[in-house]
C-alpha cells in the first residue's frame, strides 16, 4: 500500500487528525480563526498555563542561566533549577529522591525500560497510555494486558508468572481517556502478596487529586515507599517536562540506565524554574483544586442526569461516549461552530466502537461558560442520535 493510500484510507475510516491553532495562551477561552471559544480539550486543570508567577519565574531564569541548556545532563546540561526541582519534586511528593525527563513519554519509556528485560514478566492495565504501552513493548520484558480494572484477572497472570525474574504492574493513576481512577489500593495489596514492583503513571492525578494535590494515591490514602511514580508537569502545574520519584536506587539507577534520560537535552532552565513556582502555587491554593473539582462534578452529573455515557469518570476528565468516529468529528466540528472547542478522541487512541468527546474541565472556566456548554453539548448530541 503507497503511503497517499494510507492516508486515503484514515480518511475514509473517519480518523484522520488535523492541527487546531491556538492564538491566544491557554486559558478557559482562547481564539482559533479569529473566534473565541471555551476551551474544554485543555489538560491547563489548574489554570496555571498562563500565571504571573510562571511567566515571571522563567524570566527570571533566562536573564540567570540563558534558555538552552545545551547539553544531556551527564554532561554539561546540569543547572542549578534541575537540582532544586529535583529535591523540590521528591519533597512535595514525600519521596526519597526525584529525576527529571523531558516529557512523561520519556519518562514511562526510560522507566519502563531500565527496570525490566528478558527473563521478566510486565503486567499492564489495557486501557494504559501509549507511552507506557511503548516502554512495556520496548523493554524485551514478557508483557501481558489484563482487561481494564479487573484484578481477579490481574491476579491469576501474578499466580501463573509469579518466580519468572521480576514482575512489574503498570498502570495509569487517573486514565486519561476515561477519567476514572485505578483501584491502587487492590494493587497494592497484590504486588505485595507476589512480590511485584508496581508503577504508578498518576499524569493526570497530580495537582489535582488529594488534600495536598500529591495525586491518586494520597487521595487514596495510601503510603508507600515501594511503589515507584510517574508524574508530569505539562498539565496540572502548568509547565513542561516529567518526573520519576521514588526510592533513592530507584533513582541512582535510572540516572545510570534510561536512555531517554542520559541521551538527550536537558530541560532549558527557564521551564525548571517555572515548574519550582507551579509546584508553590499547587501547595499555598487548594481553592484551586477544589473549584475545579466542583466545576467538574457540575458537569459531568448534569450530563449522566441528561441520560448521557460518561464511561465511569469520577474526575476532571469526563469523556461523552459517541461511538462512531465520523459522527463524533461531526459533533466537534458542530460545537467549534456554537463557540465550544472539544476535541474527537479516536482509535488508536481508544477502542473500536468508543470515538468520544473528551471534556476537560480547568479551575478558572466559568459556571456561565459551563453552563453555556452543557446546554450545547446536550442539544446537540440529542439531535445527532435522532439523526437518520
């Protein structure tokens, strides 16, 4: 098949992908041709994407250190910033140690790939992200999905491979095409009974999630210096790049081992040190988390009361089920029109059958704005539904 047959065929499949521009810093509206419209496809949760002190912090840095850091961290690419959001990282979390990537992609792959190999075994929640789907493929590990959330499953693959080399349980904290959440506390319980190492991908938990905005597990409750956690700062806190805490080996061997880390460009300073001032934003405004935890319970309970799939969410992330591709383009394409950007969410993103709009609630969207929207969005699905 020629690659213009490819893509000939994506289009007919109604999952071919475009670029919508952004003119304006992400905020609850932004301008795309010319047009305001309500922002709801943004990962901005907390609104931090264009705060004062964000801005003010990475000037800060680049009149200090310059913007690129020109070099891998083992290098010459180690600034004073990395250092301290390093240590800064592994304290808000209540870690023992902290490494920085460039992005949660190369996280989950240097992670995933420095921990397991051939003669291990790697069991992983279907429903994961693709970058934690790569690093499983990537390592050369034995890797197994279990069906979403079903740890009977889950715990017949640790019976069956239990003794192979090491065992390794991935999962997503908050999945973020679906916006529940895992059940961690059951996976703890069953990588302590076989001995399993277990990685939490919590992306989309951090900042928002918990008393302190530590994620899924201190929403949990739960405290555990074993598990090892993945975590982002290009969504809830409103910067760039990605994270690894856990255990001070941990550390010391991804530092040595991911190739991801060791074979690319540190973060410029500038965006280090606006994640330093996000991470003090997270912790002295709780009222941020918890306004946008009611903007999002408003919602998504309007839309299940209105008879609409939510697919499960308890989150910020409320997908609206649609299930054919072309028709959920069609209503994106319609609400943009009506002043509301969503985005279609397609495979291979999600399964087969499952095209959805994927609303994404943000702390600073107005209750007007809101409400504008789930009148809309309600209006019109219900007209596409009856549509012959």
């Amino acid at each position: 098949m020629s690659i213009l047959e490819e893509i000939r065929r994506i289009k007919e499949a109604g999952l071919y992908r475009e670029f919508r521009t952004i003119e304006d810093p992400q905020g609850p509206r932004v301008r795309i041709g010319g047009r305001e419209v309500i922002l709801l496809c943004s990962n901005n949760y907390l609104g931090l994407a264009s705060h004062p002190a964000l801005v003010e912090a990475a000037k800060k840095a680049m009149e200090t250190y310059g913007f690129g850091a020109c070099a891998s961290r083992l290098v010459s690419g180690t600034m004073k910033p990395h250092v301290e959001l390093e240590e800064r990282v592994a304290d808000f979390k209540g870690r023992e140690g902290a490494i920085l990537f460039n992005s949660g992609y190369q996280a989950n792959v240097g992670l995933i790939t420095s921990l397991a190999g051939r003669g291990d075994i790697i069991l992983a929640d279907k429903f994961n992200h693709a970058s934690l789907v790569d690093g499983c493929l990537l390592s050369g590990a034995l890797f197994k999905r279990y069906p979403h959330g079903d740890m009977d499953f889950l715990e017949g693959l640790l019976k069956r491979h239990h003794g192979r080399g090491r065992v390794l349980i991935v999962t997503d904290g908050v999945f973020s095409m679906d916006g529940d959440v895992a059940p961690l506390k059951d996976l703890v319980w069953l990588k302590e009974r076989y001995g399993a190492t277990l990685i939490v991908d919590d992306a989309h938990g951090t900042g928002v999630l918990g008393r302190g905005g530590r994620g899924s597990l201190e929403a949990l409750g739960i405290k555990d210096e074993s598990i090892i956690e993945v975590g982002t700062f290009g969504k809830a806190f409103g910067s760039f790049g990605a994270f690894v805490v856990g255990r001070k080996e941990v550390i010391e061997l991804l530092r040595n081992r991911a190739r991801s880390f060791i074979y690319t460009t540190a973060l410029p300073p500038a965006v280090a040190a606006a994640s330093l001032a996000a991470i003090e934003i997270v912790e002295r405004e709780p009222e941020r988390r918890s306004s946008l935890l009611e903007k999002a319970s408003f919602v998504r309970e309007t839309l299940r009361q209105r008879g609409f799939d939510t697919l499960g969410s308890r989150t910020h992330i409320i997908p609206l089920l649609v299930g054919d591709p072309r028709a959920c383009i069609r209503m994106s394409e319609r609400l943009l029109e009506e002043g509301i950007f969503i985005q279609a969410i397609r495979p291979p993103t999600v399964p087969l059958g499952t095209s959805r709009l994927r609303i994404t609630v943000c702390a600073d969207h107005s209750m007007k704005d809101l409400d504008y929207a789930v009148e809309t969005i309600s209006s019109l699905l219900k007209e596409e539904v009856h549509a012959p």
